[in-house]
C-alpha cells in the first residue's frame, strides 16, 4: 500500500463526483433510464445516455427524451421514477466502490486532506450508496441535487463546494467520470482527474480532464501536487 504522510503535506481538497467515480453504477441508471422511458415509447441509446442523461440532474435530459412541453411537476414525476428504479436495482445487486477507492481515501484522510462529494444525485440515491458501501465516514459534507439550482455542465455546484470547503481552488481536485461532469467543474476553475468509467480517456482530455485514471490504485497525493504544480 503506498502511505502518505502528514508531515510537509499542505492540506488540500479531494471533489468526488459519486455515480461512475465513487461507485460505477451507470449500468444501473441506463437500465434505470430504459425502464422508465420505454413506456413512454422512448429508447435510449448508449449515446444518448452518455451525451444527454449522464451527470445531469435529469431536468433538461427528460425534456430533450421527450420531445414535448411538460411542466416541472411532470418532469419531477419522471425524475423520482428513474430515481426509485434505479434504488429498487441497487438493493438487489452486490455492487462495491470503484476498484482502489477506499484505499485511496484511507490514505487522503490519514494525510489530512480534505474530502468531499458533489453530485447530481438526490439525497436518497446518496444515502443508500453511503451506506450500502460503507463509505460515509470519510466525506467531510455532500452536496447533492438538493442544493443547487442549476445542474451539470453548470458550474454552480463546484463553486458552491468550494465556498463550503474553504480551500483555494489551485488546491483543489476532482474526479468526474461524465462529460458534463468535468465541463462544470473545468468551468467552477478547478482541475479534474477523470475516471474512464464511463468514457474513454481521450473523450475526457479533450474537454478539459487534465489527467485519466481507470480506477483510484492508479493514483496518490503525489499525482495530485505534481498536477496542482503545473500550469
């Protein structure tokens, strides 16, 4: 196991997205998405989940599905519904952390980073998560779909994350698997190390990522100071 001190460490803030970075459960929300849609004689595709659905808080991404005006009660109608099949498969399914992922928090926790989460999710998708994978100890705060007005790509959740985390943004870091994902975080100021979860790591860089992993025993404290020390 690669250690990390706390001595001569200056503190920074680790940023987790949660669905494909904390726990890849993309093939669960597609599966999600195709139930709930295929009644309302909708398919979605792979592209489309990736380019339409993946990272957003679902508003924009039901009423592009749909092709037809609805009104915000509807589109929240659609959005629980996803939502609640999406946990139902969740609680079937023997699902762990992305490969490396606790390690990797065990080692930013001992060294004294500070460690948080910012997703598109709502609260009862995040809490189940949490607590199915036993991970909600080590997040300082969660910032969900609750708190923010606006969703992915916009960059409103990352600036609030920031203001919450009180550490400069050039010490700050986040890991985003979605395309939306990195495009707010990259526009919030912040650097994104993108986890190839969901797309490829050339999809990522070329929006910004400035770094992919396939999973967290890819990296440690000293990737992400020598990414912070570079322009």
């Amino acid at each position: 196991m690669i250690m990390e001190s706390r001595e001569n460490v200056e503190q920074m803030g680790i940023i987790f997205d949660m669905d494909g970075v904390i726990i890849d459960s993309n093939p669960l929300h597609i599966k999600a998405w195709r139930s709930v849609f295929e009644k309302e004689n909708v398919f979605i595709s792979d592209d489309d989940f990736s380019n339409i659905v993946s990272g957003t808080t679902g508003d924009t991404a039901i009423r592009t599905l749909l092709k037809r005006e609805l009104t915000q009660d509807e589109v929240n109608h659609f959005n629980e519904a996803v939502d609640a099949e999406f946990r139902r498969m969740l609680t079937e399914m023997n699902v762990g952390p992305v490969k490396g992922l606790r390690n990797f928090l065990e080692r930013m926790r001992s060294a004294g980073h500070r460690i948080v989460v910012a997703t598109s999710a709502p609260t009862k998708n995040v809490d189940m998560v949490m607590d199915k994978l036993q991970l909600r100890e080590y997040f300082e705060f969660i910032i969900d779909r609750t708190r923010v007005t606006h969703g992915k790509p916009h960059p409103e959740i990352y600036l609030k994350t920031l203001e919450q985390i009180a550490i400069p943004d050039s010490r700050c870091v986040v890991f985003e698997d979605s395309l939306a994902g990195v495009k707010s975080a990259v526009g919030a100021g912040l650097r994104v190390i993108g986890v190839t979860t969901s797309h490829s790591a050339e999809e990522l860089n070329a929006i910004g990522a400035s770094l992919t992993i396939k999973d967290f025993d890819e990296v440690s404290a000293e990737h992400i100071s020598t990414l912070m020390s570079t322009n």
